[in-house]
C-alpha cells in the first residue's frame, strides 16, 4: 500500500491517486488530492484566500486547469480542504 504523503515515481501512479470533486457544478478528477491537503495543512496558513491559492497552485502541478475555471476550482478546493480538516464547507 502507499503512503498519502509519498511522491508518485511515475505518470502511472500519479493516476492512481485520482479523487473526484464538484467544481461548479461538474464532477472532475484531481490527481494528488490527498497529498496536497496533507501538504497545505502542515502548513498552517491563516487564512482561506492564502490557503485557496496555495491548493490551486499546488493542484495544478498534477493537473491541468483552464485558466478561465481557476476561480471555481479554487473554491472548491477549499471546500474539499475545510472537509478534510473536519470544518465543514464555505
């Protein structure tokens, strides 16, 4: 089994890492979700705006992000992260 917090060594096991998520009404699949929340969270950032930056910067490493969804996908990246943090949603 791997770790959340392992890097992926290839394209292949990156897929594997996929967790679906409802970005404005539509369901998409982010690669390495998990880990970026573990990441963003050790981090400590005090407040949603930085936090929502941070997650989208470090999703689109992984995963593509058409410019003009980034605001969407930012929120609901922060939704998922206030989830994983047990704070519930925006």
């Amino acid at each position: 089994m791997v770790r959340v917090d392992e890097k992926p060594c290839c394209e292949v096991e990156a897929l594997r890492r996929i967790r679906q998520i409802d970005v404005g009404g539509i369901v998409v699949g982010i690669s390495m979700l998990d880990h970026i929340l573990s990441e963003v969270r050790e981090m400590e950032l005090p407040d949603e705006r930085e936090i929502g930056r941070e997650l989208l910067k470090r999703v689109k490493i992984y995963n593509y992000i058409p410019s003009s969804a980034e605001e969407k996908y930012r929120i609901a990246l922060l939704e998922e992260y206030l989830k994983y943090k047990g704070g519930g949603t925006i």
